[in-house]
C-alpha cells in the first residue's frame, strides 16, 4: 500500500502517545508499505534524523493561526469550529490539487488538527486515528469540576468537541481509536461510522527490567505534567493518598516525574515528594520505583506509562480510569483502586510484601511482552488498513 500520512507535527521526538504511535507503526510497516508524510513545521524546520527513512516523502507547511478578534468578534469565535481547529488554505489545496494524480491507496490521519484540511472530494479511503475520545475525556473532567465557572468552561469545550467529531469524524471511511472504551463512547456520538481499536505498543527491549536496585519506599508517577489530567493525578495522590501511606510507611516518598509541573504540581515538592520536571530519561526513576502508581481520575484513551512501567517489570497500582485499553488482571499484573484509602492500601501491601510486588512485576512484564509488542500492534493497524484499501477498490470497481 502507498499511505499518505497527515499529523499536525513532525512524530518524533517520542515525548507524547501520538508521535510514539506514528513512529512505531511506519517503522515496523515501512518494509512492506510505502508512506509520505505531510506535516505542520515551522518554515525552514527540517525533519528530524530518526524519521527521514522512514518516509518516501516529506512535505511540511506553517501551522494555520485563528483569525484575531476581540469583544464580541471573540466571544463568537470561541464557539466557531474554524477558531476551535483553523484550516489550512494551503494544505487543503495540495490535497485537492495532488489527490488527482497522487498514487495514494489510503489517506491516514492521525490527531485531530489535520481532518478539516480534507476537500469535500477525496478519492482515496480516509482512516480517522482520533487516538482518544475527547468528549468522553470532557466528560470526565466535568464530573471532577471543582466550581460552576470551570464546570462552565469544561461544558463548553464538550459541546465544541461533539460538533466537531460530528462534522469531521462521521464522514471518515473508519474512525480509529487506542481502547475499546473509547470506541464505544464514540459509537453514542456519531453512531454509523466504522470503529475500529488498536492499542498502543511499547518498545520492550527499550523499556526492560533495569538494575533490581529499587528502593522499598519509592513510589513513582510519571508523565507530562502540564497535562491536565496527570497534574490532578499528582495533587490527589499527593494531597489524598500520600497522607495515608505515610502514616503507615514512614519515609515513603512520591516521585512526580515529568516536564512543564503545573503550578499547583510544583507546589508540592517538599521532604517526601520530589517533582523532578524534565528527564532525559525517565527509565532510572522507574528502575528505582518500589511502585509505580496512576492516579488518573481524568483523561481517555491508553495510557503509555502503564505500558512503560509494566515493561520495566513494575508492581503498579492505577484507577480504574487508567487502564482503558490495557489487558488489566486485577490481583495479578495490576491492583485498579478508585478511592483513596483503596489506593494507599494497595500501595502500602506492595511496599511491605516483596513476595507480591515480584509476583505482580513479573507478571507485568509478560503482559507487556505477549500483548504490547509495537510488531504485533502493527499487525493490527496493516489489517485495518487494507479492509479499508480493499473496500474502497470495491466502491471504485
């Protein structure tokens, strides 16, 4: 297959779920299949080292900016899809102009920002890679809103996420998500559009069982933490569970590891919690972790850092929020807690019990290994991608 892939950055560096997805599945397809990449960059900006293989072609074009307003121009535009995600002229034209000629089978695009840029006319299958469910993640989030006016705002950017899936989403030929539970939530929004899943993989030879030197009282979380959904997850666990661990394990301490701490993530810092902001790499504070916990009460989609630290061979402790989309065996490879004192609990038997946290470690760690492999998930996505090839010969036949 020839596959034009659109995304609105260059995949690489691999600091976030949507460049690792796009890396991983060109790099283990591109043996077999010829990809083109069309990207948003800043003029002049060359394509990172890593990726240049792996593409036929590269073509970049400036990001669109929103129309400025103010006053009353811009209280409207805040409600207007093409200020919610701007189209760019110029990319929408090369679509319409090279989709006549192009030798395209398949049109992959992945995030968001790309979709409105396709011409009302295209000729070749569209598979929609929304990663994630936004206004399942928007409604999550409203049931954590802690005053009227960010329930307000958080209504509000539901009520844009649901037009715009409606608009944009609906027409793709398949919509194409990280976890069951996002598909399912996607199929109540724009019902009739084809769903499909494929979860994310991990690199299992880069993410391995390190050194064994963990210490008995750390406790990691990892992630960005400018991120919304992880910033709350560092201030609950700080604020709600750390308190109760502590009371039974005195020296614990909780490691927030990850770039951009929010404000009120930063604030936590202090003898028993260090927020540590960017890492080179987070694999020396996993190595160390007695526990790796996922506090996430907000979000969607499939969380890489439960990946990662399974992969690593870690004892993990998440909500129930954290594990859409993963092959969770409560008791065996993972302990899914949603309150508090479930979660210190859990945290407190594993940094007493070495037994179990082997026990779950292991565990883990072939899961990662039989069922996350980026090979196998490749698989996955080539077997969507040529139903939809196949499909689209028929429609055209």
């Amino acid at each position: 297959m020839k596959i034009l892939v659109l995304c609105d950055r260059f995949p690489y560096p691999l600091e976030n779920g949507q460049n690792l997805r796009i890396f991983h599945y060109v790099r283990e397809l591109a043996a077999r299949h010829a990809f083109d990449l069309l990207c948003y960059a800043d003029p002049g900006a060359a394509a990172p080292a890593p990726i240049r293989p792996l593409f036929r072609s590269v073509r970049t074009f400036p990001r669109p900016r929103g129309a400025p307003a103010s006053g009353v121009s811009r209280l409207l535009a805040a409600f207007r899809l093409d200020e919610f995600c701007p189209r760019s002229d110029a990319v929408a034209a090369f679509l319409a102009r090279e989709g006549r000629a192009a030798d395209w089978d398949l049109v992959w695009i992945s995030g968001w920002d790309m979709v409105v840029n396709l011409p009302a006319e295209f000729e070749f299958p569209v598979l929609m890679d929304a990663v994630d469910e936004g206004v399942l993640e928007h409604v999550r989030e409203l049931k954590r809103a802690r005053s009227p006016g960010a329930a307000a705002r958080t209504l509000k950017r539901l009520l844009m996420n649901y037009r715009f899936e409606r608009r944009y989403f609906r027409p793709a030929d398949a919509c194409l998500f990280v976890s069951e539970v996002d598909a399912a939530f996607f199929s109540k929004v724009s019902p009739g559009t084809p769903t499909h899943v494929v979860h994310n993989g991990v690199d299992t030879d880069y993410f391995k069982p390190g050194s064994g030197g963990e210490s008995n009282h750390d406790v990691v979380f990892e992630g960005n933490m400018s991120f919304p959904p992880n910033a709350d997850a560092a201030v609950y666990f700080a604020s709600s569970v750390l308190p109760l661990i502590r009371a039974r394990v005195p020296g614990v301490r909780f490691r927030i590891v990850g770039k951009n701490p929010a404000p009120e993530v930063a604030a936590l810092a202090g003898a028993d919690v260090e927020v540590t902001g960017f890492v080179d790499d987070v694999r020396p504070y996993l190595d160390r972790a007695a526990v790796f916990v996922c506090p996430l009460r907000k979000g969607a989609g499939i969380k890489n850092k439960i990946l990662q630290a399974w992969a690593m061979g870690k004892a993990v402790v998440a909500t129930s929020a954290s594990t859409g989309g993963l092959a969770v065996r409560e008791g065996e490879n993972i302990l899914v807690r949603d309150d508090p004192a479930g979660i210190a609990e859990a945290v407190v038997e594993l940094l007493e019990n070495g037994d179990k946290r082997r026990s779950l470690a292991l565990a883990a760690r072939a899961t990662a290994e039989s069922s996350y492999g980026w090979a196998r998930q490749a698989r996955a996505l080539e077997s969507v991608m040529s139903g939809l090839v196949r499909s689209g010969e028929v429609a055209h036949a």
